[in-house]
C-alpha cells in the first residue's frame, strides 16, 4: 500500500486556493456615539439631576436643527438635561421609552414580500412565489387558506406546514371550515362529509332552500322525513353532478383569492354550482367541464322548508351532522341548527342542540334559545331557560341590550314568579321600564343610561299617564304585577313621578299605603292579598366566598340585616334575620338621622328566606317556608330562626321576603 504524505504548513501560513473574507472593520466611536446619545437621552432626562448637581452634556453633533429634525415614531426625546417641571417633554420621554425597537411600519417594511428579497430571485426566469417549507407564515389568514385547501381539496396533497397553535380557534377548527372569508353553505356540509367522500361520492342529492346538497343514503336514516323522501323516491338514474376535479380546484382559489372581483368570483362560483338534470344539459356534457369517471347514478329528492329560522348555513350544519355520531354545532348556530332538526325530525340532533343550550346558557342568548325552545318544543330548554331567567333577569339581562328580544309572555310568568331574584322592588321596576324603552327604539345598538330612559319617559305628553295612552295600555298588567307598595325610598318614588308611566290613581294608593302602616306601627293593613303578592322582597348575591354578606331592609320605621354567615370552607352557610336598633353601627348616620324609627318593643313578621344556586348540573332552591317571628330590640328576639345550608356554590341568590300582618 503506497502511503501518501502531505505537506505540513507553517501556522501562519493558509493553503493555497482557499479564501477567508476579511474581518469587517469596528464601527468607529463617532459613528456609534450619536445613536448611543438618542437611545440614552430619554432615559437620562428621566433620571433628574444627580447628586453632584452637574448636568449631563448634550451630545456635540446635537445641534438645534437636529433636535427635531426627524418626526412620527422616530421623534424620540433627545435631550440629556434634567427635564424639571417639563411636563410634556416627560411625556414625549416616556413615549420615546416606551417606543419599540422596531415600530410596526418598519417591521411590515422588512418581513414583506417583495421581488427583489422573496420571490424574484432569479432575474431569467417568470414570475413565482416562494412556496418551499422554509417560509414562513405571515398572518394567521394564510393559515386558514392552507387549512381550507387541506380540509376542502383532499385529493390534492399539500405540503405539512407547523404554525403556532393560538392562532386556530380549537371550537372553530371542529364545527366550520378554516376560511378567509365566511364559508359559503356547500363548504360547510362538505367539512363535515369529507371522510366520506373520499370513499364514494354521493348517491342522493337533496333539493331545498334553492339548494342542491350531495347526501348519502346510510347516514339519512338518521332524519324520519329525508328516509321516507328516499322510500318514496323515483329510480335512481344516470346524471351528471360533478364538475373536473381540476376546474372545481381552479374555481375554489379564485373564489378564495383578494386578486380578483367580486363579480369574477360569483360567476365562478356560479359555475361551480352542482347542477341536477333528467337529461343531458348544455354544457355538462362538455369533456372539458364534466368528467365521464365520475357520473353515477343519484336519486333526487325534493323538501320544502318555510321557516324564516332554517337559513343554508343552518341547514348545512344539521346535515352535515348527520355524519356525526355527536353533535358539533356553534352556539351561534344552535338555533337554527335546532330548527332545521325539527323540520327534518332527527331526534338525535335535537337532543343535542337542547343539551348546547342548556349548557351554554347566558345573557346573549337566553331569548334567542327561548323562543326557538317555544317554537320547536323543546321543554327541557324552556325549563332551564326560565330558571336562568329568575336568578339573572335583574342581575345580569336588565344591563345589556338583549333584553329587548324577551317576549312579553315570558316576562309576565317570571314577575309572577315567586322564585326571581330582585335588589328590591324597584330594581324590578327600572327593569321593566328598560325592556319597553328598548322595545320601542329597536334602531339603538348600545344600552343606554337609566337617566336618559327617565328623560325619555317625562319628554312623554303629560296629559295622561303612558299607560293610559294606546300604545301603553298592553303593558298594563305587567306593572299589575309589580309589588309597587314596597318602594318607599322617596328618590325612588320622585323618578316614579317623573316618569310619568303609572296613572295618578296608581301613584296614589300606593302613598296612601305607606301612611297608613306608617300610622298603624307598620301594619300592612290595606293588603287582601296572600303571602307572595303582598310581601316585600330584598336579595343579595354572594360571588366569592366571604365570611359574610349583609344587607339593610328598611320598611316603615323598621331596620333590619338580611345577613348570611359562612360556617366552614366546604361552602356551609347560615341565614337570618336580624332588627337593628337606631343605635346600631350597621345604620350609617344618614339613616340614623334622617329615617323613621318605630318605638315599637315588637314587630310580628313573617318572612321567608330563598336560596338558589347552580349545583351538580341544575338550578337548585331551598326555603324556610314561611315562617312567623316577632322581632323585638333585645338579644333573644331580635334575631330570627338561623337557615343553614350545606355545600353551596358561589354565585348564590338570597331572597328575602317579609309581610307585617296586622296586630
């Protein structure tokens, strides 16, 4: 074997043919000290004087037309001196502090895609975009195209790309297709159908809503009306449904592209549509639009829905969930979802859109699922819905511009609720007064203020209350079921007056009513009616688990703490009621010097105490029942009978009802 030796070269000495690029020269100090001084200046502006008292100097090529010289994101603050009682160069420092290193037009500048860093390389050759795995993506838009092409396209293979995983909405990446732009009907069942189609293509073809939808024989058994169209369905017979695989692909990424018109994209989406025929249309038998592989043999059925509820995206969902052995539907999609099921009698799919409800239940869609609940039958949606109503309707729905899409016949059963949940009676009275000042401006889309609902109502005629007049008379019975006799706050009363909505006579005996119990120690003597009717209500809500929550109901001379005390972590808790004594810390001076007290050594009430709460899955509620007790200003009669309950969870509704029987 021929050993081969090679040259040993001196350590500072490089082997011929090789290169080594020269080391690029530092920066030198002048260049670098001006940007050092900007950068520094804001910063050292901020700090004030040290305590050598010496100002810091000014960089030497800061020259006053350099100070300013620049403007927008790069006017950073450039002086070093202490900035004193300056306060707006303290602001434009603290912004300059603040400001990136990069500001967002500078960074869109450098990672845009352009021909002379990203797509033109090569200047011999056409035009192209970059496509390999090493680019990155931009925007989480790009995303969504490349989810809709892999979800849409399945016979096209692309590429695996990795993205962050915040950028899809997980719920939205299951229920709809990942689209730039809504996702039209057709793309919304093929989402969901896709596993199929790639083993077979469709055998029925269902017309509705002006719509052609390729179905499945198999899965339709799962609706009673489409398996009985299919029985009672003509032959199945040879037509043409499908466009070129290759066209139907062109179609979508015209569709999908920003690059061309609105009205390019609808004629190809007009184009693309699946077209059923009995004989040989113009066009479809085409070897350039339809391909002779891909015919078959379909059955037509025909369903007519008329029902303003049951839109094509709906329809398309509850079809598309027909390939499902759960249910996937959007909350902003269940109700009609839910419609489209109960045209089509698919018990499956109305179970689970009922059980979406009840369990996505809030106060931006509580009469949206009510109504649908109503129309379609639904009594477990209702049930859920009304208890949902009587905890939150003042709490949470009275705050929010929903309110108006609650139908009068629902709010009529829950005022004559004895479960609903009120601060006080006249929280329940501003509630109405919302519901029929948003029900008659339907056009606002904000929630306005409880004063500017008052300067409505007294900008009314006063010639005649509004209840009196034709357009309020409908609401009558509504304020009938009001507990008008347990507002006695006197501003509360004057906006009553101001508002000018219940007639004289109304206003009147409920004045006449506080005098006489005033007069008689309290008694309620002008009320024939039973315990629920005639009492007076106060509540609180516990959302955090304090040691204690508390309350002051103050009615005809009488002051009493509502109080419920925690006994244990595991969520046990206590109510009661207690009379305050005029001398009670708990009254805040105010009350103490201003509000009536009754001399009175006892007071007979009786009361009754609710408590509500969401536990293991429904809304539970437990009550003293009612209960009779005379109050008196010592430590033994002053408190009532302790209401203890165990394993509450947070939020908690107390409810406090209380009647002064004649003595």
């Amino acid at each position: 074997m021929t050993t081969v030796e090679w040259p040993i070269l001196p350590l500072n000495r490089t082997p011929p043919g090789s290169y080594f690029p020269a080391i690029p020269p530092p920066t030198p100090p002048a260049a670098r000290s001006y940007p050092q001084a900007v950068r520094n200046a804001p910063i050292t502006a901020l700090m004030g004087i040290v305590v050598d008292g010496r100002q810091p100097a000014r960089h030497p090529e800061t020259v006053r037309c350099r100070v300013r010289k620049q403007v927008g994101s790069t006017n950073r603050w450039r002086l070093p001196q202490s900035l004193g009682s300056d306060l707006l160069g303290t602001s434009q420092a603290v912004k300059a502090i603040k400001e990136p290193a990069w500001s967002d037009s500078v960074r869109s500048i450098m990672t845009g895609e352009s021909a002379c860093t990203s797509v033109n390389r090569d200047p011999d050759k056409a035009y192209k975009f970059q496509m390999e795995e090493s680019r990155p993506f931009s925007s989480p838009r790009l995303l969504r195209k490349a989810a809709l092409s892999r979800s849409s396209s399945p016979s096209i293979p692309s590429p695996p790309r990795t993205a962050p995983a915040q950028m899809v909405s997980p719920r939205l990446a299951i229920h709809k297709p990942l689209t730039p732009h809504h996702p039209s009907p057709a793309q919304v069942l093929h989402y969901h159908s896709k596993h199929i189609f790639d083993v077979a293509g469709p055998d029925v073809v269902l017309h509705c809503l002006s719509t052609s939808w390729e179905l499945h024989k198999p899965f339709l058994q799962k609706s009673k009306v489409l398996s009985e169209l299919l029985y009672k369905a003509e032959n199945p017979k040879q037509q043409h449904f499908y466009r070129d695989r290759t066209a139907e692909t062109l179609d979508r990424y015209i569709r999908d592209s920003d690059i061309y018109s609105n009205e390019y994209q609808e004629i190809s989406q007009r184009l693309n549509t699946v077209t059923i025929s009995d004989g040989p249309r113009k066009g479809l038998s085409d070897p350039a639009h339809t391909s002779i592989q891909r015919t078959r043999n379909v059955t037509a059925i025909k369903l007519k829905i008329k029902d303003a509820n049951v839109t094509k995206e709906a329809l398309a969902i509850a079809l598309g969930n027909l390939y499902h052995d759960d249910t996937r539907v959007d909350e902003e999609d269940v109700a009609g979802v839910m419609a489209a099921a109960y045209h089509m009698q698919c018990p499956g799919l109305l179970n689970g859109c009922s059980q979406i409800m009840i369990d996505t239940v809030k106060a931006s869609n509580v009469c949206t699922y009510m109504k649908a609940a109503i129309q379609y039958e639904q009594s477990s949606v209702i049930t859920t819905c009304e208890r949902w109503l009587e905890l939150n309707l003042v709490p949470q729905l009275s705050l929010q511009i929903h309110l108006r899409e609650l139908p009068m016949e629902v709010m009529t059963k829950l005022l004559k609720s004895t479960r609903l949940f009120t601060y006080n009676e006249y929280s329940l009275y501003k509630t109405l007064c919302n519901w029929i000042f948003l029900r008659r401006h339907p056009e606002l889309k904000l929630m306005p203020s409880h004063s500017s609902i008052i300067t409505y109502f007294n900008s009314l005629p006063k010639h005649s209350a509004f209840l009196e007049r034709e357009e309020g008379q409908v609401y009558s019975g509504l304020f009938l079921s009001l507990k008008l006799h347990g507002i006695t706050d006197t501003s509360h009363l004057d906006d009553i007056q101001q508002m000018n909505i219940l007639p004289y006579q109304w206003l009147l005996r409920v004045l006449t009513q506080h005098y006489h119990s005033l007069q008689a120690g309290g008694d309620m003597r002008l009320l024939q009616y039973n315990f629920y009717s005639g009492s007076v209500r106060a509540g609180f809500i516990m959302e955090q688990d304090l040691p204690f929550y508390c309350e002051v109901m103050s009615i005809h001379g009488f002051h009493f703490e509502l109080k419920a005390v925690r006994l244990d972590a595991e969520g046990t808790y206590t109510f009661y009621i207690q009379r305050l004594k005029p001398s009670d810390p708990v009254l805040s001076f105010r009350a103490c010097e201003r509000h009536t007290f009754s001399l009175r050594q006892d007071r007979d009430v009786r009361y009754d105490i609710k408590v509500q709460c969401f536990l293991d899955g429904q809304y539970q509620c437990w009550s003293t029942g009612v209960q009779a007790h005379g109050f008196g200003l010592d430590g033994k009669t002053s408190q009532s009978k302790p209401f203890t309950l165990s394993n509450l969870r947070c939020p908690v509704y107390a409810t406090f009802h209380m009647v002064f029987p004649p003595t």
